[in-house]
C-alpha cells in the first residue's frame, strides 16, 4: 500500500470554539457563565461522538410503513439514531426548555446550546425549532387553555412527556403565498372544531401537536380569512386517524428529517384566537424558527470550516502542508472573517430576542430585532451555501466523496435559503420591517457597535445605508422598484 491520507479529525466544538467562548464570557453575568459550562461541555461531547458515528453509520434515512401486515394504517416511521436519542439529551440539556426561562439572557443561552447540538441533531433541530416558535406563538395568543395544555409538553425536561410541534402552513398552492390555502376547518354541531385538507411539507410528522393554518368554513377567500389551529396528533400510542401520511419526501439533503405529504381527514383542532387573521398569529413562532435557522446555518458552517482548517495541517502539497501555502491560508481566513460576522449576527437577533421578551430592551430594540431576523435568516441561508461549498473545494476531490461525510454539508445547506421563507420572501419581509423606523434603529445600533472601532468601516456602513435609506425613498407609488430592489437592500444591510 502507497501513501494514504489520514482523514480530518474534529476537534471538541464547544471546547475549541474561541468565538462562542468569547461571546458568552462576554454577555453574561458570571454565576449563569459558570452554570451554562456543564451542559454546553455535554453537546460538545455528543457532537463530536456523532461524527464519529456517522463515518460508521450506513442508514441515514427513515423508513414509512404505512400498512401493518393484516392490513392495518399504522403509519409507522421508524427514525435514524440520532432522532431516537434527539429527545433524552435535547430535554437533558434543556435545549428548549432553557430559552423561556424567566430571564433576559434565556435565547442566548438557549441558541448556544442549539448551536452545538444541531450538526450531531441530524435536523432533530427542525422541529425543536417549531416547537418553540409553537410555545413562542402560544403565549403571545394569550390562549391560556392552550397554555396550560401545550407548553409543560413543550417545554418539558424529562423526555417521557416530552412533545414535539410540527408547523402546517405550505399546500400545493404556495409555501410563501399561504393566501390560497384550502385546508377547511368545519365546527360540528358538538362545537368541535375539525381540520379537512392536505399539507405539502410536514417536517414534524413524528411530532405529537402542530399549529395549523386553515380556513373556517364560510370565511372568505385570501389570507386575512385564514384562522390558525392548535392539533394533537396522537392518540395514546397510535396516530389519529383524521390524520393520514400520505408519504415521506425524496429530498436532496436534510435525510434524516422526515418530511412528509400529509392529509387531514377530521382532525380535531382548537383555534389559537379569533378565526381570522391567522398569518398575524403565526408570526411570533416564524420570527423564533427564523432565528433558529440564521443559527443553525452558522452552525453548519462552523462545522465545514472546522474540518477544512484542520485538514490543512495534514494535507501535504507542493512540499509542505497546505495551511503553509499562502494562498490557501488567506482562503481559510476569508472563510473565517465571513462566518464570524455571520455568527455576530445570529447571535445578535438571539441577544436580542431575549432582551425584548423579558423587557430589557431598549426603545429602538424591538424594532432593530424584527428587521434583523429575516436579515440574518436571508444572510446565513445564503453564506451557508457557499462557505460550505468553499470547505468541499478545500478537501480537492475527496470533498466530492460521500463517505467522507463532506458532501452532506452541502446538500443540507441549501435547505436553509428555502424553508420558513425563501431569500426574496425575506428580503421582501425586510421591506415590511422597514416600514415604520427600521433603518434608524440599524443606524442606532451600528454606531454604538463601531463607537470604538475602524473609522473606515463606519464610513462604509454608512455610505450602504445611505444607499439604502435612498432606495427607500423612491416614490411610494413605484412598488414594483422597490420590490425588484429589495433583495440587494436587504443583503446590503444584512452585510452592514
Ligand atoms: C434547522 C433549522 C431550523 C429551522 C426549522 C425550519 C422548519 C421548516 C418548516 C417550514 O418551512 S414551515 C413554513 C414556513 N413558511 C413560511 O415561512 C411562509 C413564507 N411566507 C411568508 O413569510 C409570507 O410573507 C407571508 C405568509 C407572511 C405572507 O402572508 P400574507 O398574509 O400575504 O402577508 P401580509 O398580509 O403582509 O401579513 C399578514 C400579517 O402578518 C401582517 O400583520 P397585520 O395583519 O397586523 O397587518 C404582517 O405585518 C404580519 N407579518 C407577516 N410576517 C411577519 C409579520 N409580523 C411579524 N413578523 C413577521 N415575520
Ligand atoms: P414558492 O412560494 O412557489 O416559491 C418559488 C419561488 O418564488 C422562490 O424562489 C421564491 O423566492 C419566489 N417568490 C415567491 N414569492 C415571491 C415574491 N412575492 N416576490 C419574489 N419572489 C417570490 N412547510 C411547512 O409548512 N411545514 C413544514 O414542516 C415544512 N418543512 C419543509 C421541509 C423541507 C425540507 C422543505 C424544503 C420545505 C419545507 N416546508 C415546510 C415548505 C417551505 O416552507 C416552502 O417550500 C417555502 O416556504 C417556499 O414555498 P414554495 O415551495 O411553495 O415555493
């Protein structure tokens, strides 16, 4: 045998990461600093146990048995390991459970724990995150019945009452434009509510609870008629027979996530508020799985880089190793400047999620977060995809070999630039955060970021938002500009 390549070896990814270390030690008060170490030191350990189980792990997709042997529906989805084991370390480490404690700091904390187990989850982390964007979406309902019913299920630390949400809104029709929505939901005579139709994407089907859009029978047509449901999905151990999976997507990556094409047949259902306006109620839980996603896609490309660096001290070419080589050291770095702003920003809607839900925000806070989360979802959607396509460059050819586990990377970063909002759907969402005094509250809070900083990158930033604030200003009446712009305004301002 010639020469073999040793393979890429992940270092521990709580230990090892200097930036997460530097922003908890900076944000928090001691005493939670010190508390948080245990569980983050756990999903570091976890994280880098699965990757070492994935090299040695053959099935990676999970299996639908739709009928038993007599004949029986039993819709029976048998997961990877990685989803079993998904609710005893996820409620161990209180991974959801932590960001609605009853403190500012409780989404950093949370999105720290998220950060590191998500890459291991096997996008576990897909319907954690609907999860919480249900329990976030159910308190701002003010639905108290619901409440007290849902979220000790939710938000639960033991995983023997431990219930995950799935979120029913894309039909056939439309994932952005829900307007066209057909899902009926009819109320029999016992006052019961029951949804009829069929949903396109359902990521949660193992899931026990859903909030779903639905259109009360009678109401009118368009989205402002649409009513948003609570579900449960279960009944004891079997699954209620109003609900139906119809089949499980042959999706390009996320493959371990059982995303299914469902019908309901008589679902029982239980409306969060009024039987209207039920895209202004979902919005509460897409802010949350929105900012879910900005994390996780920083995750996948900490994750990507990670392996590329330390492959560059093993990899030997033209003599010495390849960090040696300049032009591929100055690539590493590139790759690291832009993931570190990434991860800022991420981690700054998370920060500021947690100040605005506890009331220690400033004024201009709140509206600094809600144009900041479809910016950071847009901007790390996006990056994701080519930093982790940069990181497969980086291992030559084997970064195109699926057993090396690289590819994967790739595949499963495309799914964050689609899901809970494509780039332009965002872009345009930007557009409605900008509406009121979004942009002065960005301009606000980027000069007290740079208050000490490079007088250069200020005078950049403010010549983009410049640029912004004029293309703003086009005459109300040329819709159609400012939407055909919306997409370099906002990833202009996500860049600044
Ligand atoms: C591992 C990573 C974790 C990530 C997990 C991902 C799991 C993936 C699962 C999914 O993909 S679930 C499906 C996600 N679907 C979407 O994200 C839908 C994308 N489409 C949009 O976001 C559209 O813009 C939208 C559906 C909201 C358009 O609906 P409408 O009804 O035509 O919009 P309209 O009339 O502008 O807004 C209705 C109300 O909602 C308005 O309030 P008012 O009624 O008070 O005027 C809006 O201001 C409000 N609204 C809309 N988006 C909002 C919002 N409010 C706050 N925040 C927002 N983001
Ligand atoms: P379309 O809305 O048809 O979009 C097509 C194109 O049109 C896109 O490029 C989009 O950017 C563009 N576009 C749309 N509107 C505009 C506009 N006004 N201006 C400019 N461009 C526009 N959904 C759920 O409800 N629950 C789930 O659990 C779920 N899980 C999913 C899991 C996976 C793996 C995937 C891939 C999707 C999942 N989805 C789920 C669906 C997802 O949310 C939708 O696919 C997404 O919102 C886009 O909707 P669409 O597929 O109908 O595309």
């Amino acid at each position: 045998m010639g020469f073999l390549q040793d393979a890429p070896q992940l270092a521990h990814p709580y230990r090892s990461d200097r930036l997460l270390h530097a922003l908890l030690d900076r944000a928090l008060p001691t005493a939670r600093r010190a508390a948080l170490d245990a569980d983050l030191d756990a999903l570091g350990d976890y994280a880098l146990m699965a990757w070492q189980r994935a090299a040695v792990t053959t099935r990676r997709k999970p299996v639908l048995t739709p009928w038993d042997a007599w004949g029986r529906r039993v819709d029976r989805i048998e997961l990877t390991t990685a989803w079993q084991e998904g609710p005893g370390i996820t409620t161990r480490h209180a991974v959801l459970a932590s960001g609605h404690e009853n403190h500012e700091h409780a989404r950093l904390e949370e999105f720290a724990r998220v950060y590191l187990y998500h890459v291991a989850s096997e996008f576990y982390t897909c319907p954690l995150a609907m999860t919480d964007g249900a329990a976030t979406a159910l308190k701002a309902s003010g639905n108290q019945a619901l409440v007290e019913r849902a979220l000790p299920h939710f938000l639960s630390r033991d995983a023997a009452t431990f219930w995950l949400s799935g979120q029913w809104m894309t039909e056939t029709h439309g994932g952005s434009d829900v307007g066209h929505t057909e899902t009926q939901a009819r109320q029999g005579a016992d006052g019961q509510w029951r949804l009829h139709g069929r949903k396109w994407f359902s990521s949660a089907v193992v899931g026990e609870a859903a909030l779903a859009l639905a259109r009360p029978e009678g109401a009118g047509s368009g989205s402002a008629a649409l009513a948003l449901f609570y579900v449960e999905t279960m009944d004891g151990a079997a699954r209620k027979s109003g609900l139906v999976i119809d089949r499980l997507k042959d999706k390009l990556g996320t493959h371990e996530l059982p995303t299914a094409e469902i019908h309901l047949d008589g679902l029982p259902a239980w409306p969060l508020g009024e039987l209207a306006n039920g895209v202004r109620q979902v919005a509460p839980m897409l802010n949350v799985t929105r900012t879910w996603n900005a994390v996780c896609a920083v995750a996948s490309m900490a994750r990507a880089i990670a392996l590329a660096r330390d492959y560059a001290g093993r990899r030997q070419v033209f003599g010495r190793p390849l960090v040696e080589q300049p032009l591929h050291a100055q690539t590493l770095a590139d790759m690291q400047a832009e993931f570190e702003g990434a991860f800022a920003l991420a981690f700054e809607v998370a920060q500021l999620l947690g100040r605005v839900e506890h009331g220690a925000a400033a004024p201009h806070e709140a509206t600094l977060l809600r144009l900041l989360t479809p910016l950071a979802k847009l901007w790390t959607g996006k990056l994701a995809v080519r930093l982790c396509s940069e990181a497969l460059e980086c291992f030559g050819g084997a970064g195109y070999i699926e057993d090396t586990g690289l590819p994967q990377l790739l595949r499963d970063a495309q799914v964050y630039a689609i899901w809970e909002g494509t780039t332009n759907v965002l872009a345009l969402d930007a557009l409605r955060a900008l509406a009121g005094d979004g942009l002065g509250a960005l301009r606000g809070a980027i000069a007290a970021w740079l208050q000490d900083g490079d007088p250069h990158a200020a005078f950049a930033i403010d010549a983009a938002l410049d640029a912004a604030a004029s293309h703003l200003d086009a005459p109300s009446t040329d819709r159609a500009v400012l939407e055909a712009g919306a997409r370099g305004l906002a990833l202009t301002l996500a860049r600044s």
